[in-house]
C-alpha cells in the first residue's frame, strides 16, 4: 500500500550530519521523506525528528543489491520520488598517500563514488517511468574536489569524480526532465570537523585552528535547491564558514 505525498525527497546518509538535517528541513517544507543510511537505530532517531510520513531503510550504498532493494521499498511505500540528496560519504585516515592500504581507498570510493552513481542509476529509472515524469537529484559534493586538504587522496578524488558525475547527470537526464546539481560545503558543524577548533592541516604544513557555520545553513542550501521548479537549477553551489582559509593563498 503506497502513501500519497504531494513531494518525495530519498536522503542517504540520513542517520547524522548533513543528511539529517536537510531531511529535517526538506520535511519542513512538505517533503515526505526515504531515509537510508547504514544504521537503523540512527535513521529511526531522524525518522523521530521529522513531523511527516517517512520511511527508514538500513542501506548500504555501496552495494547495488541493498540499493535497489531501497528505491524498491521507496516505490511501494510512496509510489514516485522527487528528489534525490546523494549525501552519503566518508573519508580515510589521513595518513600520507604511500601509506593508505586498499581497503581504505575501496572503502571510500565504494560510498563516494560508486554509491552516488547507484542511487542516481536507480532514480533516474523511477523519476523517468512515474508521471509526472522527472525530479531533481542533488549530490553532496566538496570544496575539497578542487581544493584538498593534506593527506586526503581517497577524499578528494571522489569527490572530484562527484563534479564529473552532476555534469554528466545534469546532461543526460534532461530528455527525462531530471535536473541535477550539486551542494559543496565548507566546514559545517559536523562530527567530521569536530577538530577543527584544535587544528586542521594546512597546504603549508601548519596545524591551524578553521571556524565552522551551523550546519543549518547548509540543510537550508539545500532545500532551497530543492525548491525550484524542475524548469531551473543550481548546477552548483559553495557554501562555507565565510574565513575558512579556502579562498585564497595558503
């Protein structure tokens, strides 16, 4: 038995961080919502925190049998999908590039790169078969794709590969009337820059201290790119802590 949802947005690594917020802001602004991520028990505490139909799908995007299996449960549950935020990522230990083994670099091209690319393969076969025909797809991208930190080849490879991915979605699904387009974010107040007041690696070898912005800013970014009619699109877009040391010489 399928709901009736006016919009229907799939979030992945909606468990924490980013994900969790733009699911909170996107269900503000009417969306129902598809949570996946790997942990139930941190998408059932996000599913608490949305006040409209939602439904929480342990996944692992890196697997293309679990993802098919989650836009499956998507389909029954909600019968479309409107939007797409291909949130999921993680990074390596930041150790010099020689010294990374493979698992680690599999690891995260597995949920960076090969998980966007299954989900967006998955939405892109509902968004172009449900009518009305279309949607828009979102990845979370980074400022890192063009500006890395120290030690971080794993990371900022796949999200380089992320900027090629949008470019090449954007233009295929446009016969499908898909947009899609892409969020970079600089230093939101996640677990993953818990450290960044006691120091982050500089270009120059320095351990400085980086201020962060409320990671409600990036969730409204977001939905504010999910807001537009399908005949306009933010290709891409940079927020960040405005005198994070991105912007210029280091």
């Amino acid at each position: 038995m399928s709901d009736t949802a006016t919009k229907v947005a799939l979030v992945t690594g909606a468990g924490s961080g980013i994900g969790r917020a733009a699911a909170i802001a996107l269900a503000r602004d009417g969306f129902a919502l598809v949570l996946a991520g790997r942990r139930k028990d941190a998408l059932d505490e996000t599913a608490a925190l949305l006040a409209g139909p939602c439904l929480a799908v342990p996944t692992d995007v890196g697997d293309p049998d679990s993802v098919a299996a989650l836009f499956a449960a998507a389909k029954e549950r909600f019968a479309r999908l409107d939007l797409l935020f291909n949130n999921a990522g993680m990074s390596a230990p930041p150790v010099p590039m020689e010294d990374l083994t493979f698992a680690q670099w599999q690891a995260v091209v597995n949920v960076n790169l090969t998980g966007a690319f299954l989900c967006t393969q998955q939405a892109i076969r509902l968004m172009k078969a449900q009518e009305p025909r279309g949607g828009r797809i979102i990845n979370n991208g980074s400022i890192s794709a063009t500006t890395p930190r120290p030690n971080s080849a794993p990371y900022t490879a796949t999200k380089h590969a992320i900027s090629g991915l949008t470019k090449s979605t954007a233009l295929d699904g446009r016969i499908h009337n898909i947009a899609c387009g892409q969020i970079d974010i600089g230093n939101a107040a996640t677990a993953m820059t818990a450290t960044a007041h006691e120091g982050l690696p500089q270009a120059d070898g320095r351990i400085l201290p980086e201020p962060r912005m409320d990671l409600n800013e990036a969730a409204r970014a977001v939905a504010y790119m999910a807001s537009l009619p399908l005949e306009a699109n933010v290709l891409f877009m940079t927020v960040m802590a405005t005198t994070m040391p991105f912007v210029g010489r280091g």
